[in-house]
C-alpha cells in the first residue's frame, strides 16, 4: 500500500490565493434531496432493504441518453441495463453501477421497470430476484445468490411471462412486473397494461393480471387472473400491510365519463388523468374481492415531468414508509442552464418523499412530490472509509470501472453492478455528501484515494472557500494523507464538497477523516487501508478479494464560471 502524507497549510495558503474557478454546474442544489441522482438518468424505481441499507433500482434511461447522442427523444428501444443505488440514510446514495441484463438474459431486447424481492431459505441461502419488462412483450426474472447488487444470471432460457400463457391474455402490454413475498413466504406477481381492450369500456381496460408464483420465485403456480384496476394504463407494485395486499398502478389520460358507473367508487371522485392509484383485498386472486382506494398522487404537471406518466414503489425503511417514483426534473433543470439539448426529452429521474401510510386501514394519504425531498435519517460517519461514489450530489463527474484495460470513453452504461468503481474527475469536477458528523474532537488528518495529478479543495459550500486542500500526483492509487484543523472540522456539516479544481487524469476512488493526529496514523488506525484494488463490501466499501467487472459508465454536466 502506498501512502503519500502531505502537509496542508502552505497548500491552503495557496488555494486561498486562487482566483475565479471555473466549477460544474449543480443542476440539484445543495439544499435539495431529490433527484437521488445529479448524474445518471433513471426511471421506474423498485427497492429492497437488506443490512440495514435500503437498494433502489431502476431503469437506465441514462442509456438512452447516450445512445442518442444526447439528443432526441427517450424511445427506451436501447435499454438493456438497470441501475442499481444504496443508502442508510436516505440522502447520500452510492451509486453501485449497472446491471447489464442483455448479458445476462442474452434473450432480452430490452429490460424496463424492475421489482425486486429477496428471502433467505431454511438453509440460510439467500437468494435476490430482479424480475424486468422485456419491452412491451414478456416478463423477465434474473437471480443472485450472492447480494442485492449481483453478480446475476438468468435461472431461465427465456422470459418468465410470455403471451399465450394461461390467464395472461388478452393484454396489450405484458410488462411492468410488481412482485411481493406475502407473510406466508408465498411470492405473487402482478403485471400488464396499455390501452382497453374495448373502447366502449375505458373504465376497466382489461389489461391488468395478478399471478401466484411458485416456490421457486421463477415460474407461474396456475393461471394469472384480470385484477380489475379501473383506469389502468401501467406501473404495478406491490405491498403488504396488516396481511393485506396492496396494489398501486398509474392510470390513462381517458375521459372519466363512465365513472358513475363503478360500482366499487365508495363516493370517491375519479382519479386525475395520469395519477396514481390503489387496490388492496384479502384474495389477490378473487377479482371481486380487490377494493379501489383511491388516488394517492396526482399528475404532476407542475413539477417538471408535463403530462407524462409515473411508476411508484412505496417502501418502509427504519419505520418509516417512503415513495420513490420518477419525473424529469433534472432534464428540465439542465435545459434550462443550457446544458442539455432542447430536443431531448423523456429523461426521467428518481425522486423520493416520505409517505403517510396507515398500515391498519391501508390508507396512503395523498401526497405531493417534492424538489427537497427527505431528510437524513442518521449522520455519515466521515471517519469510516467511504466510496467516492457515494454522494448527495455531483458535478462534472463520469464513473468508471478501474479493471477496464481499454479506452475510456462515453459509456451505453454496460459495466457489471457492484464493483470497482472510480469517478474521473476533470477540473472544476465536484462531488458532496450530506449530514457530515465529525464529532465533539473534530478531524485531524484526511485521506483521499485517488491517481493522477490534481488539486483537491474540501469545502462546505460548492464555491466556497477551501477549509484543506491536497495536492497529489501519482500513476497507481495511492492514499494521499494531509493533517487537517480539528477546530475546522468539528461537529456535524450539513455538506461537505470535493472540489477538484485542478485534474490531470484524476480518478478519484474513496476518502477518510481520521481524529488521528498525522504523525500517529499508522497502517492499523485507519479503518480501512487495503489497495485500491478489490471488490465492494454490501456498503459499497472495497475489501481485499478480487472480483470480476466489465465496462466503463457515465457522464454529465457543463461548467459554469463561477
């Protein structure tokens, strides 16, 4: 392991004497949550919790992007890979990579709005399924038996549900998979949509099944039955609360002129064009038994996201229950600083705000989406080391897989999720993290892992001035370690930033704060002082055992002088 100590007054003295920088962009905002990503566009979101860390997935539309150039409109017919995010605290997300299901499921052509679910057998064997759409066509389902973020295979030579099967026709779209592990380990699906079946009805399209799964979580137990959601258009997820099931799904831009008709509308008025809502029953396969509850989010026009459609997954995390959905804020964010082509469009990204649910009566209070999304549930430990892909937001950045022996250049997003990521960081390149604890001690000594040549400034504020700065230069990663003021760093940052405001090639891996003083660290003190090679631990922290990864990922953003 190398170690490079540095020490930082004279180079703070020479920052302070710096002029105008020329800093990425923040399309996000210090003082927002949402999108959870300034950097990778995303859409459809599904989580599971496990360790104590909440997983969301969801489809690539960041591959799109590229794809097109940057430019057009998002078709999705180029989607063949999931995102995968992570999170103890809700505000600061490491970005795991992607999942590369055209690899993995060799006969998919496309791979949209994912759910995900995992068990842990009487054998201890835990076993994470990522069920996808296949386009508009077919139900696809890959398997790990190691974590949430892979490695995956396919446990089938085809999709899981396909037309032709018994109870799934007719319905125009099978996709859009919501799949849930009931309180009796029993797995059900539900899927479908698209425009009614007969025009005369568009109160109850048709389009909508629900499926009990077998033991195995990879094949149908009997035929899937019609689940009568009035308005349906797409979006199924689904919960459990009190024992009961509970449906979500968004609905069509249809006239409600039928409404009066329904006969399950318990004097509630019908739901806004493209809004979501939801069901709940006792007998998922009984369609007469499911309740229509109501509207819980209406379209949100205003929000940057037009008249487009949503996908929600409602989740409980740490005691509390929280929506993710999707909307374009961020491309609406970048095209108004001329950062993004006017003609783009479609480029969806993952939001989050916290629910009021009552799980006794299954009531999901309606609620608003929101710019500043959710507060952090708990402090990041900056003395516990963390992955520079960790972050609240970001600035400039581009992912890279750190085994990739060939050229780096913009990414269609294929790399295998979960390991051996970097951000190359070009100068004016930034990231930041949330709900910075330092202590009642404060830090004495900073660690950055990093190669290349550049200029690190740590700030509170993305243009603000350097509180430490480090200076490094080295053609393998290296831990360059500077002593720090404690009186500086001391107690909880509602922000910290990494500023690179010089950058020769940087790629910036993982950093540390330590409440050593620099002439004590030694290699047992920090808590982490492995190479930087390796793969990630379920924290998205890199651990010494090697781990096979492809492919490099993404970029973002246009600099702005500051």
């Amino acid at each position: 392991m190398k170690k490079k100590f540095i020490f930082a007054a004279g180079l703070m003295a020479f920052s302070m004497q710096m002029g105008a920088q020329t800093i990425a962009a923040d399309y996000k905002t210090t003082s927002n949550g949402n999108p959870i990503s300034a950097s990778v566009f995303c859409a459809d979101p599904t989580a599971i919790e496990y360790e104590g860390r909440l997983y969301v997935y969801g489809t690539n539309d960041h591959q799109q992007y590229i794809k097109n150039n940057k430019t057009g409109s998002n078709g999705y017919g180029n989607i063949k890979s999931l995102v995968v995010f992570s999170t103890d605290d809700m505000v600061n997300w490491t970005f795991h990579g992607t999942i590369d299901v055209g690899k993995v499921c060799t006969w998919a052509g496309q791979s949209w709005a994912p759910s995900a679910v995992w068990r842990e057998k009487e054998n201890g064997t835990k076993e994470f399924f990522v069920y996808f759409a296949n386009g508009g066509g077919s139900v696809g389902v890959m398997k790990s038996i190691k974590s949430p973020v892979g490695p995956f295979s396919s446990p089938l030579s085809q999709a899981m549900i396909r037309h032709g099967m018994a109870g799934v026709d007719p319905c125009n779209w099978v996709f859009d998979p919501g799949v849930v592990i009931d309180d009796n380990g029993v797995g059900w699906i539900a899927f479908g949509g698209g425009d009614p079946q007969d025009s005369n009805n568009k109160l109850m399209p048709g389009n909508s099944r629900i499926a009990k799964l077998k033991p195995s979580m990879t094949a149908l137990d009997g035929a899937a039955v019609n689940l009568p959601a009035p308005y349906l258009f797409e979006a199924s997820e689904i919960n459990m609360m009190n024992g009961r099931y509970v449906y979500t799904y968004n609905t069509s831009w249809s006239d409600r002129n039928q409404w009066s008709s329904y006969d399950k509308r318990n004097g509630q008025a019908a739901p806004s064009s493209c809004s979501m809502c939801y069901m709940v029953t006792d007998n998922p396969l009984d369609p007469d038994a499911w309740e229509y509850k109501g509207e819980y989010v209406p379209n949100e026009g205003n929000f940057g996201m037009g008249w487009g459609n949503n996908h929600t997954h409602l989740h409980k995390f740490n005691g509390s229950y929280y929506l993710f959905y999707h909307s374009t804020l961020l491309e609406s964010t970048m095209k108004n600083q001329g950062a993004m082509d006017n003609n783009a469009s479609g480029y969806r990204s993952i939001g989050v705000d916290k629910a009021t649910v009552n799980e006794e009566t299954q009531k999901i209070n309606k609620m608003t989406l929101t710019k500043t999304g959710v507060k952090a549930i708990k402090n990041l430990d900056p003395y516990q080391l963390q992955q520079a892909e960790t972050m609240a937001s970001s600035g400039g950045v581009m992912y890279e897989d750190y085994k990739n022996t060939k050229s780096v250049s913009k990414s269609s997003l294929g790399n295998d999720a979960s390991e051996n990521l970097y951000i190359k960081m070009k100068a004016g390149s930034w990231t930041s993290v949330r709900k910075v604890d330092f202590g009642a001690n404060g830090a004495q000594s900073f660690m950055l892992r990093a190669k290349g040549t550049g200029k690190l400034e740590i700030r509170t504020a993305r243009t603000g001035k350097a509180l430490a700065t480090v200076e490094f230069s080295s053609t393998s990663f290296e831990d360059h370690i500077i002593e720090i003021d404690p009186a500086t760093f001391k107690g909880v940052k509602s922000s910290i930033f990494f500023v690179f405001t010089e950058s020769t090639n940087v790629q910036f891996d993982a950093w540390q704060f330590s409440e050593e003083m620099l002439a004590g660290i030694k290699d047992n003190k920090m808590k982490s002082t492995n190479s930087g090679k390796g793969t990630y631990d379920l924290n998205g922290r890199r651990f010494n055992k090697s781990g096979n990864v492809h492919g490099i990922v993404i970029e973002n953003g246009k600099k702005v002088k500051k």
